[in-house]
C-alpha cells in the first residue's frame, strides 16, 4: 500500500500549475487593459507636451443638443478649405495635410497636400465633404472639454464674440486643444 501511495504522489502534476497559469492569464489581461488606456492617455497629451502652440480662429456653430455633454463645440476658419489651395483632388474620408501660415493673429490654411509638407507648420485632418469649391475638414479638435456650466457659458460666448483656440501641433500634425480664449473671456 505504501509503494502505490509513492508512486501516485509521483506522477500526479503539481497542484499550482493550473492555479498559476489562470493566474498569469488575469494579470496579462488586466496589463494589457492598462497599456491600451495608457496609450489612449498619453497619445492624447502628447502634443500638449510637445507640440508647437498656434492660434486658430473659431466660428460659431449651431450645436444640436448643448445638453449633449460637457464640451464646447467648436468650427475652425480652417474647417472649410477652398479647392484651389489643393494640389490635387481629395476624396470623402481621405487623410489631408493642411499647411499653415500666420496671418495677423491667426495661423490660416495655405495648402492642402496628401503628404506632410518639408517645413512650416501643419494640422492632420480628414476630408468630410468634398463638394463645389470646397472641402470641409475635421481635425479631431471640434469639441474643448469643459465643466458643465463653464462649457454652456462658453459656447454662447463663442456664438456672440470672436474667439479662438490654442492649439498644439506634433511633428506628425496631430493636434490638441489647450484652451479656448473670447474677446472679453469665454464666462459669458
């Protein structure tokens, strides 16, 4: 009796292996949660690190629901490019580079290009609407998270004075909005 007690205590698997590999398998799940929120994050601070600041010009919009959520929508000068400033047509969803000069306060749109231009700055965008004599163009800064009240008050103040944002640009011509600024201040 004692010889098959020893021999089953030595071909059974150890007892903490099925134990640990559920183990493992949680901890690799939860690390990798964490690294796709930790991207998401830093990728969305990024250029407010270590982007170039510009100035862009903000125009009213009409938002459909201003009890949507917490933000202020925003249009840019920028937002409707003419097609002449194209040097070759862009479709409906197409990636567009948009090369920007100062003028007076502002940096305004002076060429859409399908590739990043050599030098001066520039915003990434996408094509919206390809129609008549120009493009319209999202940059994935229309929207400026604010607290509820302050968001409310702002937009009405955008509508009704002249305001813009100041916006910080990547290499890569990502952008992020750093603050909106209203002749006069954006409280109201």
């Amino acid at each position: 009796m004692l010889e098959a007690t020893y021999r089953f205590d030595t071909t059974s698997k150890p007892a903490l292996s099925g134990k640990w590999m559920i183990s493992a398998g949680l901890v690799l799940t939860l690390l990798l949660q964490l690294a796709v929120l930790g991207t998401e994050y830093v990728s969305s601070i990024w250029p407010l690190k270590y982007g170039q600041p510009i100035l862009l010009k903000t125009e009213p919009i009409d938002p459909r629901s201003l009890f949507r959520g917490n933000y202020v929508r925003l249009n840019y000068a920028i937002s409707t490019v003419e097609r002449d400033l194209a040097t070759e047509p862009f479709r409906r969803h197409q990636p567009v580079y948009v090369a920007l000069k100062p003028e007076g306060r502002y940096h305004v749109a002076s060429a859409l290009l399908h590739e990043p231009p050599q030098q001066g700055p520039f915003i990434r965008g996408r094509v919206r609407w390809a129609g008549g004599e120009v493009y319209r163009i999202e940059y994935g800064i229309e929207a400026f998270f604010m607290p509820k009240q302050k968001a409310l008050a702002a937009q009405s103040a955008v509508r009704e004075k002249e305001a813009w944002a100041q916006v910080y640009l990547l290499d890569s011509g990502k952008a992020a909005i750093a603050d909106l600024l209203c002749e006069g201040g954006c409280e109201g």
